[in-house]
C-alpha cells in the first residue's frame, strides 16, 4: 500500500501541528514516524538522562494515543539516514512531510535525508511549526538578517498578522492516519539507558501566570515564570497558541517568545556561533578554565548564595530560574574567568529544556561575545543581585541549607578583585 510518512521531531503533539496537519488534508493514508537520533543520544554522557526518560515516556504515551485509533507510531532506533534507508526498502513511500528544524546539525541531517528521498523519487515537504517567523523572513530592510534583539522585535511585531497564529487543527483529520496493528517500540535499555525519574508536574506550563509575568518573573522563590520551555523544547503545545496569548494579555512574555525566534533565527544565519564567538574578537580572551574552581560551580560550591541556589537547583530538578541563569553564567565568565563554552556544555547536559539556539545565546549574552550581548564592563555582582531578587533568601534557603552554618564555605573569589582582573583581561584582548 502506498503510504505517506509524518516524521515527529520537535513537535510531539497531534493537535495544531502544521506539517501533521498538511500530511493528512494533502495526502492521507499517514504514518506517523518518530526516530531514537542515535548520533543525538551517543553523545550524551549520563546513561541516566532524564531528558531521554521523559522523552521515552512521551514518545510512548503519543504511540498509545494513535493506536487507540487504529493507526500506531513506527519509533525506530538508529542513525536516520540509515532508518531512512531500511524505510525506503520496506514502504512503498510516496511523499515525507515534516516541521523543518534550524541547528546546524539538523540541517545537515535534513539535506542528506533530502537528498536520499529525491533520489527515489520521494517528495518531501517542510513545514515551519516551531517558530511563529524563520530564516529570513524578520530581515532588514537590505535583506540581512538583524543581530540586534530590539528592532529584530519591532519589526517582528510589525510583521505579525492573523495569519501567522492560526490554527492548524491536526486533531480534526486523523481518520486520515495509516490503519496498522501496533508495532513494536525500543527500550531504554535498548539504547543504553535506564529510566530516571523527573519532576512531570515542573514540566506542566503554567499559563495562568501570563497577566501577572511582567511582575514576578525575576523572584526565583516565586511561582512567576510560565515553564513553558520544556513544552516548546519537545512541542508538546503550539508556539502559535503561546504567541496569541502572549499578544493579548502580555508584551513582556511576549518579547520573551520573540528572543526565542531571534535566536533560532541567528543560529540558522551564524552556525559558527555553536563552537565560536559571535563576534570574533571575543576568541582572544585569555581564560583562566581552572578545574577546580568551575568544579566549584557545578557543584554550587563558590559561597556566594544565589549562584550555589542556583546550581543546585538545576542539578537537582533540571531546571534553573531565568534570571538564576543569567547570574550564574555571568559568574562563571567574569568572575572565575571561565570560558562560556564549559557553562554552555554543562547546561547542555543538565537542563531538562535545552535547546541548542537559546542556550548558546544566553551564554555568549552573559560572555559579552554574542549578538546584542551585554558590553564586557557589565559585570553582574553577585549581592547586589541577591539583595534585589532575593532579599529575604527564600530561594536560598530552599537550596542550600547549610547557609549561614559553619558548613557553607567562604567564598572562592573577592568580588573587587574578580571584578577589576576580568576588566583588566578583556580590555587587553580587545584592544
């Protein structure tokens, strides 16, 4: 039988889902595809990541809810251009529709699969699903793309029309899904993994917390942020549904659903800036990359509160406060001197939402090496910050009991000191 593959990615939803949705009212007789990226999860050092549990779990509950439909999830294991070869093979594949996706190391995955398919004579379509605006299509008026948030957001806002939030109700057209007998799905162990719990309700977005976000969202003691990262990592939910919510009841979060697109669109014109400094010149700070001292943040070790809080927390529950990140990336990269790519690679290994663009971002802003980052003379001090954001230590408290006991440690730098060396050390590389 003919038949026409829906590959899930980040978009692990049945319902407004674009590239689903155009699978099924163009085409029909639909199977759903989802595949295990062995290249992806090789990488990953701890075989008890809890990001692939939860992934494994959603991936597991998405395959139920098709069958109770009579269709099922194929969930292959493996490299997917060797997947794509076997499915070639097996299935009498007429056309692949997907939800394009702009990492670098997707677009490369994505032009070979490509090129396969248009060998065999396989059509392939790409939807645009995870952002409201990709590519260039929030450009300047010469056409480059922008590298400065503020008027990247007033002209995305600009741009904004009905259009680019509404629905694609998927979740109206699934009788037009493949009818097949559940299949088989690989395990945890099947991959090297053992399960690991994870906080599920963490991952439920809070979106009752929109109207009030512009008030609380830099409290990490208070329940002010919407934790919709994780849902938009895996696209559990529409980032048009966020988007229209965001447009009617709050401009603050909605800015911050902006920087998001901003990023993913930098990543797609800049690639370099996944290994490189955005700005070149950033490449010739002398970092001090002590093991000792940046073991000392991991762990949240350093005796300054709000930093050891913060890394505590996201060793912990995988999970960090928005405004916790920024400060302890800028302590990592002023204070200790560190390189950004070390803070980088460890939130790339703890966080439960991380997602390439944005954290590579959000490293480089506090570095002052990316695009419309924070000037290097910008150093974050660490009281100042505990006394504006946590003045009553309540989030410090939470995460490090021994605080104010002989057992918290001193702490590992001076702040004049640590302040004046990282002037001094950017200054002279930057001429």
């Amino acid at each position: 039988m003919q038949t026409t593959i829906f590959w899930f990615r980040r978009d692990l939803r049945l319902h407004d889902n674009k590239g689903l949705f155009k699978a099924l009212t163009e085409a029909g007789n639909v199977q759903p595809l989802f595949i295990f990226d062995k290249d992806i999860l090789d990488k990953l050092s701890d075989t008890a990541d809890k990001r692939v549990s939860f992934l494994h779990d959603t991936i597991s509950n998405l395959k139920q809810e098709l069958e109770k439909m009579g269709s099922t999830l194929l969930v292959k294991y493996g490299k997917p251009f060797e997947v794509w070869q076997s499915l070639i093979d097996e299935l009498d594949i007429t056309a692949v529709y997907l939800n394009r996706d702009y990492e670098p190391y997707a677009q490369n995955r994505d032009k070979a699969i490509f090129d396969l398919l248009a060998e065999r004579d396989i059509k392939c379509y790409g939807s645009k699903d995870h952002v409201i605006f990709e590519k260039s299509e929030v450009v300047k008026d010469d056409g480059k793309p922008y590298t400065v948030f503020t008027p990247y957001s007033k002209k995305w806002k600009k741009l904004l029309s009905e259009a680019d939030l509404k629905d694609y109700p998927s979740e109206e057209h699934l009788h037009k899904l493949n009818i097949m007998d559940a299949s088989a799905m690989p395990s945890l162990e099947d991959m090297g993994f053992t399960y690991t719990s994870y906080e599920a309700g963490a991952l439920t977005p809070r979106e009752e917390v929109v109207t009030n976000y512009h008030l609380d969202r830099d409290l990490p003691s208070k329940k002010g942020t919407t934790r919709v990262s994780v849902s938009l990592r895996f696209g559990l939910s529409s980032i048009r549904q966020f988007a229209k919510k965001g447009s009617a009841l709050n401009e603050k979060w909605l800015n911050e659903l902006i920087w998001r697109d901003f990023y993913q669109m930098i990543i797609y014109h800049f690639p370099h800036s996944v290994k490189n400094s955005f700005k070149p010149a950033y490449d010739a700070i002398e970092w001090e990359n002590d093991e000792v001292t940046f073991r000392a943040w991991c762990e949240g070790r350093t005796g300054y509160p709000i930093v050891d809080a913060g890394m505590r927390e996201l060793n912990t529950t995988g999970f960090m406060h928005n405004r916790v990140r920024m400060i302890v990336a800028s302590f990592l990269t002023k204070h200790l001197l560190i390189d950004w790519r070390w803070g980088e690679a460890y939130f790339a290994e703890k966080l439960m939402d991380f997602e390439l663009a944005s954290n590579v971002g959000g490293w480089q802003w506090a570095a002052s090496s990316g695009c419309d980052a924070a000037p290097y003379f910008r150093v974050f001090n660490p009281y100042l910050q505990q006394d504006k954001f946590d003045k009553d230590y309540e989030y410090v408290k939470k995460w490090v009991p021994e605080f104010q006991s002989s057992q918290y440690p001193a702490p590992i730098i001076e702040h004049k000191y640590a302040r004046e060396r990282v002037l001094k050390r950017f200054k002279d590389a930057l001429g």
